[in-house]
C-alpha cells in the first residue's frame, strides 16, 4: 500500500470538496474533510473496481449512506478516474450538473445509489449483499467463482440514529452476511451538536448484539484500515461493522470537531486558513496534486489486469457452464427465461384478487426464475410464497424467498438494494395500510427508476373486523401521489394476471399491485382486446349500442359493484345509456394521448367514478357530486357491514347513476 500516494490523495480530495462547496455556498464539507482517508484508501487500495468498466458485474458495491458528503464520493470518483470531470465537480449542487446535492443513481458512473434520507443507504446495501450471496449461490461452481464481490458502505451518526438501518441490521446479522462491511464515521457531532444531546447508547453493543462482527479503529491510520478490513473479510459469518473515531471538518482550524462543519459552507476565510493548515496551496481553487492523478493512473493499470483476469476465468466458466452462462446474461438482461403462462380463471368464479395473485406469483416465478422476494410477517394473508427454491437463509443461500420479519421500512429499502444490485427481479408484501411504513423506501425506488413490485393486499375497508387501524382509506392517493409509482388495483383474478404481468414487463420503476381479501367474481369484459385496453390504464366493462350519456368509472371491488348498481336501475332504457369502465391505473390512464382517452369516457358523457378511498384526484375524472368515496376512517365490524355503515353501498351508487 502506498501511503504517500494515499495521503496526497486524501489532500487533493480535501481540496476539491472545499471548493466546490464554497462555489455552490452550499453543501455539507464536514464528511468530506473528515473522511478523506477513508475514501482514498478505498477507491485507492481496496475496492475491487475499475473506471473503465463501471457497470462490471463482479465489481465490489460502495454505498454513501451518508449522503449529504456528497463531495465525498465525487471528488474520490474524479481521482479515480470515473466520468466525472473537474467541470462537473466545479458546477456542484447546480442545475443539470452530474454533482447534485446528494448523490443520485444514474446521474454518473460510480454512483450505486441515491442516497440523502439517512439510514437507507445502509439498508439498500443489505440488499446489495443479499443478491451477491443468491447469484454466487446460484452460479458460481466448485471450479470457478464468478460472483465473488464485497457490499461496503460509510455511515454515519444520522445513519444508525435512523430506524430502517436498524431495520436492516438486524436482519443482516441474522441472515450471517458475511461479505457486507459497514464503516461509522463516529464522530459525535450532528447538525444540532453533539450526538450527546439524544444518541448516548452503545452502538457497537447493538450491533453485537444484531450478531455482527464490531471492530474499532482510527478512520487518519492507513495500516490500521487495512488490517481492520481484513479481519472483516475473514469472518464469513457476519457482516462487520467498522466504527471509526474521526474529526468532523479535519483541517479546519475554527470549525473543525463542531456542528457548523456539517452543513454550511467554510467562508472564504476559513477555507484560505483551512488551506494553509493542510498544506495545500492557499490561492489556488480546485487544486489537485500531481502525484494523485500519477497515482490513479498507475492503479487504473492494475484494476484493469484484475478485471481482465476475471474476465478470462468468466470466459473459461461460460465455456465450462454454457447453460449457466446463457442464464446469467439472460438475468441481467432483465429477460423472462422462458414464455409467462398466466392461470386462466373463469366468468363467474368468486377469487380474491390477493389469492389469484398468488396463482400468478407461481407462474411467473416460471418465467423470471431471478426472481426473490419476500413478506413482512405476512405470507399467509399476502399469499406471496413462491412455490420454488425454498426459504432464503445461511444454509440456503439458493433460496428466492425472504423472510422479512416486521421490517416494512427495512423490506422495501433492501428491496431497493437487491434491484439496483443488478441481476434479479424483487418484489415485496404487505397489507396496503402498511405503505405508511415503508413509503420513503418505494419514492426512492420511483426516483431510482428500479421496478420493484409491491404486493399490497387488503385494499379496503372491506377487510372488516380489523378495523381503522388497518382498513385503507387514504393510501391509493397517497401512493398515486408519488411520481413515477405505477399503482394499479384489479377488479378480478383476470386483471390480477394481468397486473403482474405488467408489472413485470415494466422496467423504468415501481408498481403497486393492491389485492382485495374478500371474493369478486370474474365478469365478462364488453372489450374482446381487454387484456391490452388494460396496458393503457383503463377499458370497457360494459358498454352501450349508441354513445353512452353515462360512464361510471370504478377500480378493484368496486367494479363489480358499479355492474351491479347499473343492474339495480331497473329497466333496459335506465340501463342503456350506461357505461362501466374499469380503470386499473388512473395515472396510466390519464397519461394517454386524448384521442385515446375520449374513446373510454367521451366528452359529452356524465362521468360517475367509486372507489373504497377518498376522492382525492378522481376530480380529474368525475365532478365533486359524481364521485362516491370514504371521506373518513372505517369501523371494526364484518366488511359488507362497515361498508354499509359508511354509506358505502351498490344502492348509494345507483343513485349517484340515476340523479340526472
């Protein structure tokens, strides 16, 4: 290791993290002074990587849970020599720039993951680690081992102060990840002072107690960083939380160990005086040492050797295992190995939409064989146990099914994870109620663009004797509410199948599949094409011979409930002027060209919509009095009842139809 070379390293990356933050006169220096040897020694001695090959498949994963140093990792990624110019770091924090304010997946290589709510990176890493352990599992072979990387991430106070991470650590330490390596920037300072004011527990006891490995070290010693990692990598058995003792703002002479490095800018004062105390030149902005770039230069040269040599054992391996390799480049392509046949259900046949997906579930788990995942505590009610590959576990890394436990938060970040991890397809399960849980989770997924599949069941207040506490009234709007979340709720088995199948076909975010607990029966679809209608958010149920004077629009239960208000109007002239339309996506829907759109609900049609939820946002379909909704929280009492109780009725409805 040199360590000279490091230690320049580590000045230049002082260097341009100060000055970018000044430039922008916003930001956070405090991580990025006070880890810099951290980060040159990572991206200088001990990551598996390679710049020229960012997306190299067996490369090691480094997640900045800690977000807000962001300079942090750009300035290490510039060093490196990754594309991300001395331009992009000078433009830091500005519009369109590569350097946003917290770090965001896709907006330059190197970067694995959006990062900013604390905790999260630490969970996605889990994650990471997670899909690591099933594709070594699943491919590598008793001769050659072709997934063999490391998950690393840096965390800090904030990090382990939030509850996802210890969401995740939990789970990390019973699952025995071994290859997960987790640095604490333990330096005691947040943004209201010290973490003596609300965080004085014993986190490496915690952790121990998690059943992780917890060593101790000093984040400014080289050798010391090594020999730690190396006693993380050699327990197999847990993931290993590195805490390291640092100074917030190292260098600063005024500021440096205080709250008023964390997030603000140093001033032009502080940052000449910072300057002359590290040793770099005091009039010169966005300064790097030569030796620094010589440095990365020469190892670029060594990280392409080692690449080149997996390379060769990844050729010899595909040679050896064609059928495997075919597989794996099928995996992370994001191809279903082999034709999606959907479960067929038949007009009349009362299915819970929940137990229809779990038919669907099977099937497609024949398709996509990547994919995972899990329930939190609740496979049962959610019927998402996949049928093949058993439960995943230290003895089964092979497994496709993850038990969860009750970490809704914790679930969907990991989910995140082992999606941005490439190579799988995931989903994750629990009641729809729940997404109040997990939600900052699935609006980091929709930004990420990853398409993660979320199983939410018991969609209404229909579910019954529970009560408030878990009977949805709010949370379709909610969700809907989150750009780039693709919320779709089907009215009956068929619809089921084809949700997932749409959900697996999507590749550019999350979808939400909400399921009923209670029996719907599969109807007859007035449209022959239903099964494409639905792709574009809505289609006809139920339609007129001459252009319909009413349309009534409705989702999920409510559906079969709108057939049945229509068929309460009495006679064939009440009925015949009426259209029922089904609208799965409402988003989907209203995001289709007008041409489209007027053919489902024509202008010069009154539009009824009815949904088991609030009205929020049916106002862009139906007017105010047109639209029959719950306004209010549910009742403990049978689901018809409560239904009935609410006001939420087929007779309610017919007459919102019939009121001309």
């Amino acid at each position: 290791m040199d360590i000279q070379s490091l230690e320049k390293v580590s000045l230049s990356a002082r260097v341009l993290a100060m000055d970018a933050i000044q430039e922008a006169n916003s930001g956070h220096p405090g991580l990025p002074l006070g880890c810099a040897e951290l980060g040159a020694f990572l991206y200088g001695y001990a990551l598996k990587h390679d710049p020229a090959d960012p997306a190299w498949m067996d490369r090691d994963r480094f997640v900045l849970s800690a977000g807000h140093g962001s300079m942090f990792l750009y300035a290490h990624l510039h060093l490196a020599g990754y594309a991300i110019g001395l331009g992009d770091i000078k433009t830091f924090r500005k519009v369109g720039s590569k350097c946003a304010g917290h770090p965001e997946f896709g907006l330059a290589p190197g970067i694995e993951t959006t990062t900013g709510p604390l905790g999260q990176g630490v969970a996605t890493a889990v994650g990471m680690a997670i899909a690591e352990s099933m594709l070594a599992a699943r491919f590598n072979t008793p001769k050659r081992r072709v997934v063999d990387h490391f998950t690393y991430a840096l965390a800090g106070d904030g990090c382990l102060e939030e509850g996802v991470s210890a969401e995740a650590s939990s789970l990390a330490g019973h699952l025995k990840l071994g290859k997960l390596i987790v640095f604490y920037d333990s330096n005691k300072i947040t943004i209201d002072g010290s973490t003596d004011l609300a965080f004085t527990e014993d986190t490496g006891k915690r952790y121990e107690a998690y059943g992780w490995q917890v060593l101790r070290g000093d984040m400014y010693d080289f050798a010391g960083l090594e020999r730690l990692v190396a006693q993380a990598k050699g327990d197999g058995d847990r993931p290993s939380l590195i805490i390291l003792k640092s100074v917030i703002g190292k260098g600063s002479p005024n500021k440096q160990g205080t709250s008023g490095v964390h997030g603000s800018a140093l001033g032009e004062e502080e940052l000449a005086k910072t300057k002359a105390a590290i040793g770099a030149p005091v009039g010169e902005k966005f300064w790097v040492d030569p030796d620094a770039y010589a440095f990365y230069e020469k190892r670029r040269t060594e990280l392409a050797k080692a690449r080149a040599a997996w390379k060769a054992e990844f050729a010899a391996w595909k040679a050896e295992e064609p059928v495997l390799a075919a597989e794996l480049e099928d995996y992370f392509a994001g191809k279903g190995r082999k034709p999606l046949d959907l479960p067929a259900f038949a007009a009349g046949e009362k299915v819970a939409t929940r137990n229809a997906s779990g038919k669907v579930l099977a099937a497609v788990s024949k398709s996509w064989t990547n994919l995972v995942g899990g329930s939190a505590d609740l496979t049962g009610p959610n019927v998402s146990a996949l049928p093949e590959g058993g439960d995943y576990g230290p003895t089964n890394r092979g497994g496709r099914y993850i038990r969860y436990g009750i970490r809704e938060f914790g679930m969907a970040a990991i989910a995140n994870g082992i999606s941005l991890h490439g190579g799988l397809r995931t989903f994750v399960a629990t009641f729809l109620v729940f997404a109040d849980y997990l939600r900052p989770a699935l609006r980091l997924a929709a930004l990420m663009k990853q398409p993660v599949v979320y199983v939410l069941t018991h969609d209404s207040v229909y579910i019954g004797e529970d009560g408030p506490t878990h009977q949805p009234v709010e949370h379709l709007a909610s969700l809907r509410a989150i750009p780039n979340v693709r919320v779709l709720r089907p009215a009956d088995a068929e619809e089921t199948a084809v949700a997932w199948r749409m959900a697996m076909e999507r590749t550019d975010g999350p979808t939400v599949i909400a399921l009923s607990r209670q029996n719907l029966p599969v109807f007859e679809k007035a449209d022959p094409e239903w099964a494409l209608s639905m792709g574009l958010g809505a289609y006809v149920v139920k339609n007129t011979e001459a252009a319909p004077d009413t349309v009534v629009v409705a989702t999920g239960s409510e559906v079969s409930m709108a057939l049945a208000a229509v068929d309460k109007l009495g006679s064939p002239s009440a009925c015949a002027g009426v259209r029922v339309v089904s609208m799965p996506s409402r988003e989907l829907f209203l995001a289709q060209p007008k041409p489209i759109r007027d053919a489902i609900l024509p202008p010069g049609a009154r539009v009824v919509a009815a949904e088991a939820g609030i009205a929020m946002g049916w106002e862009r379909i139906a007017a105010p009095e047109d639209i029959l909704s719950i306004e209010g929280f549910g009742e403990s009492g049978p689901g018809d009842d409560v239904a009935k109780h609410l006001g939420f009725t087929v007779e309610a409805l017919a007459r919102i139809i019939s009121r001309k």
